[in-house]
C-alpha cells in the first residue's frame, strides 16, 4: 500500500512551521501518511510548539544546523513511506493538493520525482521548475525571473502558461517535491555538502541520471509564503548561497568554476 513520508525541515520559523502543520491536519491526506519534523536546533521553541499543539508528529531535535539537505536526510532515514514528501515549513497545503500529487507521480511509472505547481499568497506561479543549472540556463532564468517581478506582462503570461502544463522536467523545487523513496536511496539521498540552495537540481540531477524521470504537475497547487528562516538570518542565508552555487559548479561545471569564484570575488560576494 502506497504511503507518505512528510518531511518538514524547520529553522526558527515557528509562525510559518504552525501555519504550515495547521494546513496539513485540517485537511489530512487521504494516503496513508506520516509527518515529521527536523528541527535544526531552533532557539524559538518551534519544537516544544510542535509537541505540545500536534503530539501524533514526530520531531526530531537536531543538536545543531547542519542545513536543509542534512536536515532532510536525517527525516528520511527515519521515516518508512513508499514515497518521501521533502516539504518547506513555508509552504501551506490545500485540501488534496498532497493526493493529487501522489496520483499523478503514480501515473508514470518510470518517474522518481514529481513537483506541484507553486504560488504565493496572491496566486502569482512561481518558476519552481526549470533546466539543469548551466552557466546559460542560469542567466536566462534569473532574467525571466527579474523581468516576472517587474511586471512583463509577456514573461507573465509565459510563465502562468507553462506553469499551466504537465511536463518533464530537470528539476522540481525541494519546497515542495515528492519522491519514491527507492529513488532517493538508490541516488544516494541529498548531498549534504549543500547547506542550503541548489540541494534540489542536484537531487533530481542524480536521479536522472539512473535513467528516471522528474515531472512538473499543476494538478497540484501549494501555496509558498516565503522563508522565514531567511528573512531573520538573511546574511547567513546569502552567504550560505553563495556557497552551494560554487559547490554546483565545482560539482557539474568544473570548468566553469573558477570563473564564478572570479565573478563573485569582482562583485565582493565571494564567500570565505
């Protein structure tokens, strides 16, 4: 029988973390299902929140940080649902969205991954899916995405039609993404030399490449608020950014590698 592991890694974002369970047990999905939360060391009682509002969620204190892809390792391999549930603790969950999601991974049998389509609070489509990272697919994304914030109104009108659209993908984004749990394994889980940012291509980039599928479906729909976590430590956030795109590029583009510790040294960003 199918079953869902939900895996909620969470960092002082209580607010966000409470709104996000509340949607999950107003509307519990109809798969048979677990929730867990990794608490990376919280200092603003997110865990004792959980505990006390929600005792039928497991939570899983960690001693320390160790970031979003360690965090989600350590959920995964305590968890034993058919398929894995990696989900933001900054997302809110509609009624259904999680069995529609499941539905439609099971529709395709030679398929790993699959992506729910994303917006925020306002029903604006956030790009939560795209090519693999390349110095090129990397610029054109960041202009469509600096382009969709000013307003274009034909970049919005792309992005709303292709956010529209069941489609193979490179990737789907880690705030929300579905998983069989033999494929997570079988790809070696996440890499933890990712403490946050760019840990969900490089996912789904090792499940590719065993020759399985990652699918974009908007016959689910998850609302992404934003992050807390990085709204109150956003300097840390930023250089922890910084950080995973050179480990990327270190990873998948060596070549490439030295020209954007250059790039990033020029603009005064180069992490230390």
């Amino acid at each position: 029988m199918t079953s869902v592991s939900i895996i909620i890694v969470s960092f002082n974002a209580r607010e966000r973390l409470e709104d996000c369970l509340n949607s999950l047990t107003s509307h519990p999905p109809g798969t048979r299902h677990e929730i867990v939360v990794v608490d990376n060391a919280s200092t603003d009682g997110s865990a004792a929140m959980v505990k006390s509002r929600w005792p039928q969620i497991t939570v899983l204190e960690q001693s320390k940080n160790a970031g979003f892809a360690a965090g989600n390792n350590v959920g995964i391999r305590a968890t034993d649902g058919t398929l894995v549930l990696l989900l933001n603790n900054d997302t809110v969950v509609p009624e259904g969205a999680v069995d529609r999601l499941v539905d439609r991974l099971l529709a395709y049998p030679d398929a790993a991954v699959a992506g729910p389509r994303l917006t925020d609070e306002n029903g604006r489509a956030e790009l939560s899916f795209g090519r693999m990272i390349s110095p090129f697919n990397e610029l054109r994304q960041k202009l469509t995405m600096l382009l969709y914030r000013r307003g274009v109104r034909w970049v919005a009108r792309r992005i709303e039609q292709a956010t529209q659209l069941e489609q193979e993908v490179d990737w789907v984004s880690g705030a929300c993404l579905l998983v069989r749990r033999v494929d997570a394994v079988q790809a070696g889980l996440l890499d933890e030399r990712y403490f946050l940012y760019t840990e969900d291509v490089d996912f789904c980039a090792a499940i590719r490449a065993r020759g399985r599928r990652v699918i974009f479906t908007p016959a689910a729909h998850v609302v992404h608020v934003g992050g807390q976590s990085r709204a109150t430590a956003a300097d840390a956030m930023n250089v922890a950014y910084r950080k995973s795109h050179i480990a990327f590029y270190e990873k998948h583009h060596p070549r490439w590698a030295p020209v954007l510790r250059t790039y990033l040294r020029v603009k005064g960003q180069l992490p230390r």
